[in-house]
C-alpha cells in the first residue's frame, strides 16, 4: 500500500515525533496551521474516520486517551482543538486517519 502515513510511521519518511507508543504515532504537521500543529495516527492503516468500526475503535479509544498528554507535553494549557477531515468534500488530503491538535495561540472562531 502506498500510504504516506504507513511510511513515516515505519520510518521510510522522516519526521518529527512527538510521541508515540505501540498503538498510536504522532508527528508535527509539515505545514502548520497554529504555533502548535501535531498529527496524531493510529499505526493501524484506517483510511479515514469513516473507516472506523468496532474491530479498530481501540485505536481511536487509544488516541483519545492519549491527546491530552501530548497537548499536556506541547504547553496547550489554554486550550486546542482536534479536527479530522473525512472525505473529499471536508479535503482530507491523506488516506489515513489523522487528527490535527491545533492550538499554542488564539484560533479562530470559525470552525470552516
Ligand atoms: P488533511 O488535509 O486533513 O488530510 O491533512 C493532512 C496533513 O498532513 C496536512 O496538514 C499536511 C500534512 N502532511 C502532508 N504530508 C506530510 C509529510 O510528509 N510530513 C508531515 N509531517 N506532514 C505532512
């Protein structure tokens, strides 16, 4: 599978970790969007959060639980937002599910 995600998790393509564990791999964003733009994946190839389902939400559960850290760990003391984009018409560029923790200033008010 020719999965840009699949690829820097195993390392073929660097990038900068900010965690990860054996379920879950989170990375700076390559173009940021806030002072603070982390990724945060499943290891697991999901394409997309519509790919969810019962056999795979652990990972899901798994990030969720690990968000916080990882906002905790980058200083996001006065809050951030989790997006995913699903699909083409949300202009979900990557094929695998990713959630983007945005924060490190004051974001817009706007959520599109
Ligand atoms: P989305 O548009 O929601 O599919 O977001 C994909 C994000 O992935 C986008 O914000 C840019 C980021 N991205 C794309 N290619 C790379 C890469 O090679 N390295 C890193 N660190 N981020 C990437």
């Amino acid at each position: 599978m020719n999965c840009l995600f699949c690829k820097i998790i195993k390392g073929e393509i660097p990038s900068s970790k900010v965690y990860e564990d054996d379920m879950i791999y989170a990375f700076r964003d390559i173009n940021p969007m806030a002072k603070v733009h982390v990724l945060v994946i499943p290891k697991l190839h999901i394409p997309s959060a519509d790919g969810v389902d019962e056999d795979n939400s652990a990972y899901i559960a798994h990030i969720f639980e690990m968000i916080p850290y990882i906002a905790k760990a980058e200083g996001l003391d006065g809050g951030y937002r989790v997006i995913t984009n699903c699909g083409d018409d949300a202009c979900q560029s990557v094929k695998h599910l990713h959630f983007h923790i945005l924060g490190g200033e004051q974001l817009s008010d706007k959520m599109c």
